[in-house]
C-alpha cells in the first residue's frame, strides 16, 4: 500500500503533526512541545491505518537508510561518543518527518505543507524586518553600517532556526515553495503572501548582508524558472529581484557590494583543517559534531600563508558540509550522503516528464531548493543546524509521495 490509499484520517493527522511542528520549531515553542505532537501524530496515524504497509525496498529508503547507518557507525568510533549521540538526536524527528510524508501524505496534505512553508518563511521575514526597522542601534553606540548590527537583529528574534545572519539560508530554501503557489495560481490571496515572502525574504537576506543566502536564493529562482518559464519571463525575474538587491543595498550605504571580497579567503583555514582530520581518520572520520573539539589543534599544527585570514574565534563548524562529513564521517559518510542525493535528484528529475502540470511545478520546485541547498553547502550548511536536517528530509519525502502520483498515473489535484 502506498501514500495514495492512505486512510483520510490517518493522512489528516499526519499533515497536523508534521506542519505543527513546523510551526512550533521555527517559532520556538516551549517544553518540546512541536516534538511531542509530532511523536503522537505519529503513534496516531499509525494505529489508524495500522495496515499500511511501508515501501522499504525503495531506492530512496534504500540510499536513507545508508546514510542512517553510515551516521551510527562513525557515532560508535567518535572521539567523543556522548557529544555525537547528544547531537545527532536531531535526526530523530526529520527521520519520524520522513516517514510521515512518504507513508501518509495525500495530494491535499502536501499541498497543505507548501503553503505552512509559505508562511512559516513570510512570519520568519516579517519578524526580522520588523525587529530591524525597529532597533535603535544609536542608543547602544553602534554604527548602522557596522556589520555587528545584523548579529544583534537576529539575537533579538530568539529564534531556533536563525542563530546567526547566514541561517537566512533556509528562506532561500523555502522560495521555491512561494514561487510553486504563484505558479499553480490556485487563490489569489496566497499568491500576493507567496510574493510577499520572497520579496521580504531578498529585503532580510541584503540587511543580513548574507553573501551566501542571495547566492541560493538567485539559485532557487534560475532553476525553478528554466524549467517553467518562458526566455523573456525568466530575464524580467531575475532582474526585477536583482534590482531589488540593488536597491535595497544601496540605501544601506552598499555594505553588502563593499562585503564582497575573495569569498571564500576566509574559509580557506577551516577547509585546510577539515581536509586534515580527514587525511587522519580517511574511513569514518572522527564522529559526528567532532570538528569544534579537533580545530585548534589541527590549526595550530598547519602553515598557513600569510594572505590566508584566521578567524580569532573557536568555529563550530567548517562552514562546507562536504568537508564537514569527510572530517567527521570520513569517506563512507560522503559516499552515502552522495548516494542519498543523487538517488533523490534522478527521482525528481523523472517528476518533469510528466502531463500533470502541477507535478511538475513540484518537481521543478524540488530541484531548485535541492540545488540551492547543495550550493549553500559549499560555503556554509552545517549538520549543527536541527533546520538544515529537516528540510533536507521533507525534500526527499515530498520528493517520493509525488513519485508515487506519476508512477501510478494519477492527476495531481491543487484545491
């Protein structure tokens, strides 16, 4: 059995679970609540439909369930099993996420969890917008073009997804969720919020000054356009979005123009450091979440060229996720998040060659926040963050309920 002959209330339940904790993640809700509903929505869904049978020999289970284990056996060889066990626990709810949607959603639910997306990104811009225009830096002494001031906004939202400015990256993420609602054109009125999102989500990324977060989020618009629009539509949107950039940079005083430099220079030392922890334990790496407790010893140890720059502080993570599992999963871990990639990228691409327009919106939505989250690997993702390992388990889901529509030829409907 499969999503599509799923009980309605054990797909209602499921849909509540998942798009509440959302909500409640990203808004931070006290006590673990989001978890805790998603737990019982979970229990719930499956005493009601206890006869679902779940696909396990699928290739996309198949290239998880890898990564899964993949995970588990480097946790057991890490230099510091109890910090691996404590911060791989994130992976719980997005696998529980995973599941849900490829067991439960129907073509209503998922429809559902595009527009909660829709406005968790539009409540996320507005806040940090309105918390901006709002903060009196001159009362705390600080220069408004003083690049300090962003860090402060985001504090000031104490919120769980944005810690700090380049965690914008997950609004890039979500446009492709906007743009698919002003596509299918389904309501008036959650096309302008849809709008509204991306254009506040630009307005946040240049006060943020996150070079990154406007690199994917240009990225999510060029690929979720190639596939849906016309030569002269995708030239007035990638132009009407980059003047925007423009202006909204300039009456900062262009802080984000005077930001651009040798991008990655500044990245360079924690590569260096990654790639040689990597070198030292080459199979599995030193464990999950281990790079923080290694960097200063690794960097001590490595002749760095004068024209490198060394970030003073301790750096969490080496702002590239690829290096971030060759230094602390090692060969294995890249191989099996490789294998998961590119086993959800064929089953997306296979999405566009279909009748059903709204599958293919989908699908071609799909790509674009894949493609923007892979290129916002290179310079910043970091498992550290419980939301890059949410979404990147909502994509592969979504991505394998909409394949079970194509496969079994049956229409898309958007109400």
């Amino acid at each position: 059995m499969t999503t599509l002959w799923v009980r309605p209330q054990a797909s209602h339940i499921a849909c509540f679970g998942v798009c509440f904790y959302l909500v409640g993640f990203c808004f931070q809700l006290q006590w673990d609540i989001p978890l805790i509903v998603l737990a019982l929505a979970g229990l719930a869904a499956t005493l009601t439909d206890a006869e679902s049978i779940y696909p396990w020999k699928q290739p996309i289970t198949n290239a998880l369930g890898f990564f899964m284990i993949a995970n588990i056996v480097s946790l057991l060889m890490s230099d510091d099993m109890a910090r691996s066990w404590h911060m791989s626990l994130m992976l719980f709810p997005a696998l529980l996420i995973f599941m849900l949607l490829t067991q439960y959603f129907d073509k209503r639910n998922l429809q559902f969890l595009c527009v909660t997306l829709v406005f968790v990104s539009l409540g996320l811009t507005s806040v940090l917008l309105f918390i901006a225009l709002n903060h009196n830096l001159e009362q705390e002494g600080l220069d408004p073009l003083n690049p300090i001031y962003s860090t402060l906004w985001v504090k000031s939202m104490a919120c769980p997804i944005l810690l700090v400015p380049n965690d914008i990256v997950f609004i890039s993420v979500l446009t492709p969720f906007s743009l698919a609602l002003i596509l299918q054109k389904t309501n008036q009125y959650l096309t302008a919020l849809a709008i509204l999102s991306i254009l506040l989500g630009i307005l946040d990324m240049v006060l943020l000054r996150s070079r990154v977060a406007l690199i994917a989020e240009f990225a999510s618009l060029i690929i979720m356009t190639l596939f849906l629009l016309k030569p002269k539509q995708i030239v007035l949107l990638i132009c009407g979005a980059a003047l925007l950039a423009f202006l909204a940079d300039a009456l900062m005083g262009f802080t984000l123009v005077t930001k651009i430099g040798f991008f990655a220079n500044s990245r360079l030392s924690l590569w260096l450091v990654a790639w040689n922890m990597f070198l030292d334990a080459p199979i599995l790496g030193h464990g999950p979440h281990t790079f923080v407790l290694s960097y200063e010893r690794y960097l001590n140890a490595i002749k760095l060229p004068s024209w490198i720059p060394i970030d003073p502080r301790v750096v969490p993570w080496p702002h590239n996720l690829y290096m971030e599992l060759l230094a602390e999963q090692g060969i294995i871990g890249l191989m099996s998040f490789s294998w998961l990639m590119f086993t959800v990228y064929s089953l997306t691409f296979r999405l566009l060659n279909t009748n059903d327009k709204h599958i293919r919106i989908y699908g071609a939505c799909l790509l674009a926040s894949l493609g923007s989250f892979c290129l916002a690997a290179v310079f910043e993702l970091t498992f550290l963050r419980q939301w890059v390992v949410v979404i990147l388990f909502i994509l592969i889901g979504v991505s394998y309920s909409l394949s079970q529509y194509q496969e079994q030829g049956q229409e898309y409907e958007c109400n």
